[in-house]
C-alpha cells in the first residue's frame, strides 16, 4: 500500500507545530522510547474493545488485525531500540491520551462511539506525526523506517472510523467526530516540556 499524505486525513482541525518537530528530532531516543509504548498502548486499546464488545462480530474481526499489527510495530520499534542501546523504560505520560479519555461517555451506546472516535483521532495524529518525523529525522534509515509506518496509521485510522459508521448514524458520527477533534487539537496547543509522540 502506498503511504498516504497526512493532508488525506482531515479530520485534525490543527496541524503539528514547527516547536514539536524541532523537540522531537533533538530527542530522537525520548521518542523512539514513546512510540514503543504508543504501539503496545494501541495493541492494547484495540484488545480491550475486542473484550468489552465480543458479540460485534466486525469490530472483533476488525481489531483482532489492528491488534497485531500494532504489536508487530512495537516489536520493530523495539528492534530500533536495540540497535540504538536505549533500553525500554517508563515514561511519564503527557495530557493528551488522559485528556483525550476523559472525554469517553460512560453510558452505552456512547461509550463506544467515543471508544471509536477517540481511537480513531490518535491513529490520525500518529499517521501526521510520523509523516513528520519521516520527513525530518536525520538518519535516513530512521526516516524510511517512520515512512514505512504511515500508510497502517491512516488505515487504522479508516478502521476505526468505519466501524463507528456501521454501528452509529453517520451524521451522529460526523458531529461527534468534530467535537473530540476540537479537543484533540486543544490538547496539543501548547508544548509538552519532555518530547513525546503525541505531546
């Protein structure tokens, strides 16, 4: 599959800052470091709606390869890791997944549109973030390694979106989308001090 450019994707409602891309490539072993534990986070998210909704049968299936592909990423970003001598190790989290997930509503049906929609959003800033760092990171390998990932980033992103039009109104799905995006690109207005992924 061809990588898509980020502008394919326009459900963000601001793009990346300048600021961030600067941060970010000074602290190339910070963020490599973040992006494992963006992947294993996103196998996860994926895994836990697999548990939370079993009898929607094209959520399951649809998860169940997001699921493994995401934890296929984590164990090539670890590889990179490795090749780098930067060991695995926690990492304080920025605002934006918290903030982001606080705005999931707990009563069902809501709860899983936003489950969805919150998903989806992430895959999409990870999908421009990653063009980003593909584009500007120094070592070229790095960089096509970053390339590499972004087209399963903007298809992960259609997944997500996909289902929440199978199980919601797409005008439901449309408003909705366009209030958590808002806030997505609240979350990212101001720069995180320490560089993450989505900081």
């Amino acid at each position: 599959m061809e990588t898509v450019p980020p502008k394919t994707i326009k459900v963000l409602q601001q793009p990346t800052s300048a600021a961030w891309v600067e941060q970010a490539i000074a602290h190339l072993d910070i963020i490599l470091l973040d992006h494992s534990h963006c992947e294993r986070k996103a196998a996860g998210v994926a895994l836990n709606l697999m548990f939370r909704y079993p009898s929607s049968a094209k959520l399951v299936r649809s998860l169940t390869a997001i699921a493994q592909e995401e934890l296929a990423h984590f164990e090539q970003v670890n590889q990179w890791l490795d090749r780098r001598g930067i060991p695995l190790a926690p990492l304080s989290a920025p605002p934006y997944g918290a903030g982001l997930t606080a705005q999931i509503r707990h009563q069902e049906p809501l709860r899983m549109l936003d489950s969805l929609l919150v998903s989806g959003l992430i895959e999409a800033r990870s999908h421009e973030r990653l063009g980003l760092l593909g584009t500007h990171c120094p070592d070229p390998e790095l960089a096509a390694f970053y390339r590499g990932l972004m087209a399963s980033e903007a298809r992960h992103y259609g997944v997500y979106w996909t289902l929440a039009t199978t199980y919601f109104d797409r005008n439901v799905v449309e408003q909705r989308l366009e209030e958590l995006a808002q806030i997505e690109s609240e979350l990212l207005s101001t720069l995180h001090p320490e560089p993450r992924i989505h900081s």
